[in-house]
C-alpha cells in the first residue's frame, strides 16, 4: 500500500486558543500577535466547542461602525452593536459551532476535502475524546505539494513500483518535472498500467501522471496481438 502524508505530521502543536468567556478584544490581540487568522475555542476539558476567525470578529466591529456611523445596509438579521456591548461579546457568543475538526491519523487528502467541502481554513486536530492536540491550516496542507522532484520520484519507485506492484526498480523509468510524473516502460497487462497510473496519481505531492506505458499481453494474447489460444490475430475479418 503507498503511505500518504498524515495530518499529524503537518499539524502545529502548540495551539493559540481561547475559552468561551473569552473577551472580544483579547481575542482580537492574539490573532494578531501570533499573525493567525483563526483559533479554536475549548471547554474546561480542552474539548473543542467552536472556532473564531478574523470574519467572525470583522462582522461584530462592522456592526458597531455602523451604531457609530449610522448603518450603510438594512435586512433581516443586520443590526448594530454599541461599544458596550461588542466589549462585552465574548469568544462563546463569536464563535462558529460546532467546530470542524479531523483526527491526526487522517491522510492530508481527506483534510483538504473537508476543508473545501466545509469552506474552512483551519482544522483543529483531536483525539478521540475531541480533545485539542493540533490545528492544521491549508497552508500546512499546500506544503505537501512542494516536495521535491527527486524525493517524489523515490517515493513513486520504492511504494508504487517496488512496494506495491512487485517489480524491479528500474521495471519501470520515472520522470518527474514540477510535480508531473511520468512513466514509461513496458507491463504485462494493461490492467497493471491502469493500477501502476492511479497509485503514481494518488502519491502526496503528485501533480499530474503521464504514462507512456505499454502492455506485453492482457493473459490471452502475446505483444504482437495474436491469440495464442486459435493461432489466430484478435481481430475478426470483415
């Protein structure tokens, strides 16, 4: 089986957080002394119960701008804040719940889906009590996809071609240019291409897979196309 990339091994360990109590200004100053633009809010038994992120706080200061300024929109759900109460607003009524998490022994593919599906930036990482043990952002998750030519090549022969399909190491000749692997050589079936191309495409840090593969047989015809069974070549005469 090829390995794939866990999120605990990308994650951050030491994680800025919050409690629920949390006030709106303190809050807002360790996003920005940390330069982070999101963090997890936990209970007493650091379970995580939600997430605050720089939208979250950018919507409360917009409603009290606009109790100072007059409102620029009107609607359902829009309203305005006074000073007093955006400072009494804390962490528990900011933030988004419940909170999207992932485990750490999930692969960085699985991460990045749900990231897309649940339109997040950051996922807390957590045990199996949901209790905080990371957070992984997608920049953590982009960084995979800048491993170097020569490591994704040695990772496509020693998991795909040698690990998994059984073969030589020079079975098969792996090029990699930008994260685009491609692959050249001959197989014995073409369903060994159709695995060998799927394992390259699924390998972390894999851009784009090319095979320029050939098959010696698919089990009942030799390279040349003749059915060995009838003597005969596989194709019918009009």
């Amino acid at each position: 089986m090829t390995k794939h990339s866990k999120v605990g091994g990308l994650m951050t360990g030491e994680v800025v957080s919050a409690l629920p109590s949390t006030p709106f200004k303190e809050v807002a100053k360790r996003l920005a002394e940390h330069d982070i633009s999101g963090l997890p809010v936990l209970d007493e038994d650091d379970r995580v119960v939600g997430v605050v992120s720089e939208t979250d706080l950018l919507v409360r200061q917009a409603l009290f701008a606009d109790s100072v300024h007059g409102p620029r929109q009107s609607g359902p759900g829009i309203g305005t804040v006074s000073r007093d109460e955006r400072d009494a607003i804390t962490a528990g009524r900011l933030m988004s719940a419940p909170a999207v998490t992932v485990h750490a022994d999930e692969t960085v593919a699985a991460a990045a889906r749900t990231m897309l599906r649940r339109c997040v930036d950051r996922l807390p990482v957590v045990d199996d009590e949901d209790r905080l043990v990371g957070i992984v952002t997608r920049r953590d998750l982009l960084r995979v996809f800048l491993r170097p030519d020569p490591e994704i090549r040695l990772r496509v022969i020693e998991e795909v071609v040698v690990d998994t399909m059984g073969l030589a190491p020079d079975a098969v000749a792996v090029h990699v240019v930008d994260g685009r692997v491609t692959l050249e050589g001959a197989l014995e079936t073409p369903a060994q291409i159709l695995v060998m191309k799927k394992l390259a495409e699924q390998m972390d840090g894999v851009v784009a897979v090319t095979d320029r593969l050939t098959a010696r047989g698919d089990g009942s015809r030799s390279a040349g196309g003749i059915d060995e069974r009838s003597g005969s070549s596989g194709f019918r005469s009009a």
